[in-house]
C-alpha cells in the first residue's frame, strides 16, 4: 500500500483552502491504516487480526470511525470535521484502489458484499511512483501560493 507519506502529500495540497483545518484532513488521510493496525497490536490470534484488519480498511467503517472521531469537538465543529476525516480517508481509500494486490485485497462494499476490486497500479511497496509525483506537485503549487501572496 502507498505510505503515510504519499497518503499525506495526497490531502496536503487542500491546506491552501482549508488553512484551519489541514491537521483533521491529514488524520483523515492516515485514518484508515492506523485503525486498521490496532487490532494487530491489541488481538491475540492471526485469523482475528486479518478479518479484523480488513473490515476496519472499509468505507464503511471509516465513515463510522470518522463520525466517532467527530463527536469529540464540539457541535459547531462536527460536521467540518466529520466532512474533512471522509475527505482524507477517501484520498487514501482512493490511492489504496491504485494498487495490486496479492491478498485478499479490499472489500470496497463491505459489509454488503465480499468481492475485491482494484485498478492495478503500483505495487504495495513500489511508492515512490506516487511519492514523487506528489511532491513535485506539492512544491509547485507552494511555489505558485508564495508568488501570489507578493
């Protein structure tokens, strides 16, 4: 899978817009594989920690887990940052899409269905296919913010 660097270069350029908020949409951009890790730290059995790891890499629980992380500010807040977690989470749900698999993959409709799909990009490993790119992009649009605010 792509790292927590590519996942967080992939949101890092909404910071221009949403200048407040560039912390939630980072959390949202990790979001999916720091969940998806607890139960190998927490869960004593293999079997366990690979359902468990695989439903939690889900949209349907990181929408769950998203709107979780949301009711600890407060009201007024909720919704931005209900919004800004899905943003991010679905940026690193989307590149994950980019990847083959050599497992079982990701069950994109899960619970509902136990079919995976990709569109066989990259290899888990091989990120700096992305990496790269995004840090160029990254450095260009700060370069184009920096000559706009003269």
């Amino acid at each position: 899978m792509p790292d927590l660097l590519t996942h967080s270069l992939s949101v890092y350029l909404f910071r221009y817009k949403l200048k407040k908020f560039t912390s939630i949409i980072l959390v949202g951009a990790v979001l999916p594989d720091v969940f998806a890790r607890i139960p190998g730290v927490l869960l004593p059995h293999r079997a366990i920690i690979n359902w468990a790891q695989t439903a939690l890499h889900t949209p349907s629980a990181v929408l769950i887990i998203c709107y979780l992380l949301s009711l600890f500010f407060s009201q007024p807040l909720r919704k931005n940052v209900f919004s800004l977690l899905v943003l991010g989470s679905l940026c690193h749900l989307f590149l994950d899409l980019l990847q083959k698999t050599l497992t079982v993959g990701y069950f994109w409709l899960f619970p509902f269905s136990f079919k995976s799909f990709s569109l066989p990009f990259i290899w888990p490993n091989d990120t700096t296919i992305l990496t790269l790119p995004l840090l160029v992009v990254n450095l260009i649009v700060y370069v184009r913010y920096i000559r706009n605010r003269r």
